[in-house]
C-alpha cells in the first residue's frame, strides 16, 4: 500500500477528494455499529413529520467520509487524527452523492503536524464544514 504523501511533499493549497452515494444499507449499517438508531434515520413515518420530511443520514456518516478521504487521499496511508471541528450546515438523505474535499492550510514540518480545511458537499451544498489537524509521521 503507497503511503501517500510525506510531509516534505504536501503543499499549503493542495487538495484531494472523494465522493459517496449514501445508501439505504450504509445508514442501517452505521446503525448497527454505532448503536445510533434515532428514528430520524431509521423510521420513516417519524421522519415525515420532522423538519426534513424523510430520513437523514447521520451526520457522523459524513464526517467519516471526511476520515476516509484524510486516510486515503491526503496526507494519505499512514497519517493519524489529531483533532477535528466541524458543524452540520444541512441534511443528507439517502440517494445523495456527498463530495468530500480537503485542503491543506497550513504545515509544520519539524512536528509532521499537516492542518487542512474539510468540507462535504451534495451539489452546490455545504452539509459539513469544518477543520482537522493531522500527524504524517
């Protein structure tokens, strides 16, 4: 397995990204392992009478498409989380395509410490926002 970039190698402004359609298994899945079964993504007759008028994905669903594409992409195999801030702007419903980018802003190479922008979209949609500082060892 490539271990993606090394530290040296990223550049502030370089980014990466990846794309998932969230399904209805991924959500009963993500259910199933975390435990989080919240009739706003589970039942859909107590969904309709929410706000969003059906299921949603979890929003932790697509924070782990921002990990996926941090592991993955940039900084790649072998990085680690150290931290991550992120706000929920919109929903995701099952059939969205979630666009995840991250963008390095800044990088500090003596402590291997890579900071990036991470942002999910459907469309032209913020539904994740936030930021995340990783360790390329």
């Amino acid at each position: 397995m490539s271990e993606g970039f090394s530290v040296e190698e990223m550049k502030v402004g370089q980014s990466a990204s990846m794309s998932k359609t969230v399904t209805e298994a991924d959500i009963i899945l993500f259910a199933g392992i975390t435990g989080d079964f919240n009739p706003a993504h589970i039942d859909e007759e107590y969904a309709k009478q929410s706000m969003f008028k059906g299921r949603i994905a979890h929003g932790m669903l697509s924070a782990g498409f921002i990990s996926a594409t941090l592991a993955m992409k940039l900084p790649g195999p072998g990085s680690i989380y150290l931290g991550q801030n992120m706000k929920f702007k919109a929903p995701v419903k099952i059939g969205d395509t979630v666009k995840t980018t991250v963008t390095i802003t800044d990088i500090n190479i003596d402590k291997k410490i890579v900071k990036l922008d991470t942002v999910c979209m459907v469309g032209e949609t913020k539904v994740v926002i936030g930021d995340c500082a990783m360790m390329k060892p």
